[in-house]
C-alpha cells in the first residue's frame, strides 16, 4: 500500500493505460504501485470514509474528493447492497 513510503507522499501520477501509479514522498522516494486505477481508488476511498475531511469537507479540493469517492467507489458499493 501507500504507505510503505517512509515520507509523507506529496505527488501522484497514474499511467494512461491505468496499470501503474507513480508517488514522489517528502524524503525523495519515487515508487510505482501495480494494479488497476479503480482498484487503488478503492482502497483510499475505503481508507478515508469515516476521516473527518471527509465527513465533513470544508475545501474545495475535499469536496471533489468525496465526489470523486462517491462517483466510482462508493455508490457502486450501495448499488450492489441494494441500498
């Protein structure tokens, strides 16, 4: 996951293909993660649901995240509950 970075991760890029994300951290460290866009998606979405920039957005960057959150990850979840 993300946080086998030893700094606080600053800079995330996605390939155009989706397969492979890039971060940069604080202290220098560059790393690809393999997988599926959507699926990394989920793990942060997952990971941040309850935090409470996300419970309460005050930003404009932390809005279109939930919105972001709510568009691919979590409203497929309540589709498939039937909620």
């Amino acid at each position: 996951m993300l946080n086998k970075s030893l700094g606080v991760v600053n800079s995330v890029a996605i390939s155009a293909d989706g397969q492979t994300i890039v971060s940069g951290s604080d202290d220098g460290t560059v790393r690809l993660w393999r997988g599926s866009w959507r699926a990394w998606l989920q793990v942060c979405c997952d990971r941040l649901r309850y935090h409470p920039i996300f419970t309460n957005p005050q930003t404009e960057e932390a809005k279109a995240a939930c919105e972001v959150c709510r568009k691919y990850v979590w409203s497929k979840e309540e589709a498939k509950s039937g909620d």
